[in-house]
C-alpha cells in the first residue's frame, strides 16, 4: 500500500503574518500574493520584491529584491562588487549581494514586536529602491568610462 501523496494544487494557507502582510500590502494598493514557500511577493515599480514571513519568528522582517541585475562575466562581477560598495557608502540601509550570475539587495532586521513592519515595510522599500540605484548608477557609469 502507498501513502497518498499531498495535491500539488492545494492553496497555501497564510501564516498569521503572510495574511497581515497580504492585508497590508492590499490595502497600499499593492497585488500580492504568496509564493510557493508562503512568503509574500509583490511588485513595485517594475521589481518584485519578497517579504519573508515566517512562522517561526513574526519579529524578524526580511525584505528582498532578487536578480535585480545580471552578471555576464568575471570583469562584471568585479564591477559589481565595486558598484555595492559605493552603493553601500551612499545609503546607510540594506546589503547588496553579488553572487555568480547576478546581484540581490535585502534589507533585514529583528523588530520589537510582530507587528511592527507595519511601521517599517513602505521606509525599508524606499531605502531598499535608493541602494538599487545607486548601485545601477554607479554600474551604469562604469560602462560609460
């Protein structure tokens, strides 16, 4: 006898978090939605950001913003890597990933209590937005030199 297996298409249920966020989001005129691990997505001026929502601990805020920049070959990434540091020295929030192939931002933090990203999402999305660009500012400029 096999064990029966889960519905793939099953809708996910929110945390109490995801759904206070989805709320949120909803209500600023945003169209989230979860993604496949239940963390919430949305878009905002042409990037898809992530909001992790995590059960285990509702304190901790983590904003992402991935791919937003592709890297083609090893001269680019040590561009990059020079463009996340000027990025880092104009804005005092959030951290800029190079990786392999591309480059992520987040912001992340433990807040007080778990309703405090209501304070804090729509200031870490600005913030986050003022390090991206910077950071293509400065890769744009690069190219240009």
């Amino acid at each position: 006898m096999t064990e029966p297996t889960p519905d793939a298409q099953a809708p996910l249920i929110p945390t109490p978090y995801a759904a206070d966020v989805l709320d949120f989001l909803t209500e600023e005129g945003f169209r989230p939605h979860l993604d496949e691990q239940g963390d919430v997505l949305f878009k905002f001026e042409g990037g898809t950001y992530y909001l992790l929502t995590s059960e285990a601990d509702s304190t901790y805020f983590a904003l992402y913003y991935f791919r937003f920049w592709s890297l083609v070959d090893p001269a680019e990434r040590a561009r990059a890597h020079e463009a996340a540091a000027q990025a880092h020295q104009r804005i005092r929030i959030g951290q800029i990933t190079v990786l392999d192939d591309d480059v992520n931002a987040s912001v992340q933090a433990y807040l007080p209590g778990a309703d405090d990203w209501r304070s804090v999402l729509m200031r870490n999305l600005s913030g986050l937005q003022a390090l991206v660009r910077t950071f293509r500012d400065h890769m744009h400029a690069q190219l240009e030199n």
